[in-house]
C-alpha cells in the first residue's frame, strides 16, 4: 500500500480502504438526484464542523470550520438547503448537533437526526446504526465521486472492525 499517511491505512482490518477512497475522489460524475445536506456539528475545541452536500452520487463538503456557535452552523445549513430544491437534511444529533437539529426545525425545515448509538436496522450483522452506516458508505465507495479533501480521506479510512458474536463493531467508534 502507498500512501502519504502512516502504514495503517493499509490494514486489513479497515471499514473502507484508501484505495477505495482515493479511487472515489478521482472518479468524475455528474452531479444528479436527490440532495442530501449532512452536518457533522462540533462548535468549539479541536473538532471541526463540517457541511456536506451529496446530490445523487457526488459528495462534496461545502464548507468546515473551528469554533463556531449552534445559531452559525444552523444558519449555514440553511443557507445551503436554500441553494436546493427540497433537500434531504441529515444531521449528527447526540451531543451539540441536536441544538442545530433543533434550531432548523424552529426554521421550518424538516430534519432527519441520526443518532449513531441507536440500534442498527440490521442488528443481527451490526452493532448500531453507526457501524451500519460506515459499511454502507464502503459497499458504495465504487460508485460514487467523492471530494478531493485530504482530511476526508484520513477520516474515511479511520474506522476498523471487529467481529464480536456474528456482529461487525465499528471499533474506532465505539471507543472498543
């Protein structure tokens, strides 16, 4: 494996790989379909809000930013669902980002909260909803176009796993 990273980016206990990866950020597709407006909300500290936009098969992060309040990242959000016509809105819910899911639906906007720790639609083969998440995203990896953002990359092939009683952990994000 050949990367800029360190040489765990090549294990083969990773939910997506960085082939799979930098494969996706160089594919080119058009842009249609449904959107898709996600939010991974962090206000202050050493995380960084990010804001996504995926219309049919093409992911793009329209912007990410340090330490900004809930009212500012609710206000930015709108503004890119008002570059839209009747986008999904998906945002990370526990923690800080439930006051974004909840300052947007004060706005009018119907929002879907994902709640990562919730039990998983599959649970025979998934610990939660955000293990169920993670290898959805890499079952699809092949098919979409994915931004070219290095720290995206480094956050996508993050995650591993382990086997525990027939159901994949997302290790890294379970805090196992």
């Amino acid at each position: 494996c050949l990367s800029d990273w360190s040489s765990d980016v090549c294990s083969s206990d990773l939910v997506i790989s960085l082939a799979s990866v930098e494969a996706a950020q160089q594919r080119t597709l058009k842009p249609e379909g449904d959107v898709t407006i996600g939010c991974d909300v962090a206000r202050f500290g050493d995380d960084e809000t990010v804001i996504a936009i995926r219309v049919g098969n093409v992911v793009r992060i329209a912007e990410h930013y340090h330490g900004k309040d809930l009212v500012h990242t609710a206000a930015r959000v709108a503004h890119w669902v008002g570059q839209h016509k009747a986008p999904t809105i998906v945002i990370d819910d526990p923690g800080v980002g439930g006051g974004v899911t909840d300052l947007l639906r004060a706005m009018g906007h119907e929002v879907g909260a994902f709640l990562g720790g919730a039990k998983a639609y599959r649970p025979s083969k998934f610990y939660n909803r955000r293990s169920e998440q993670w290898f959805e995203a890499a079952a699809i990896m092949e098919d979409i176009d994915l931004d070219g953002d290095e720290q995206l990359a480094a956050d996508l092939t993050s995650p591993r796993y382990r086997d525990r009683k027939s159901t994949r952990l997302n290790s890294s994000h379970l805090g196992i």
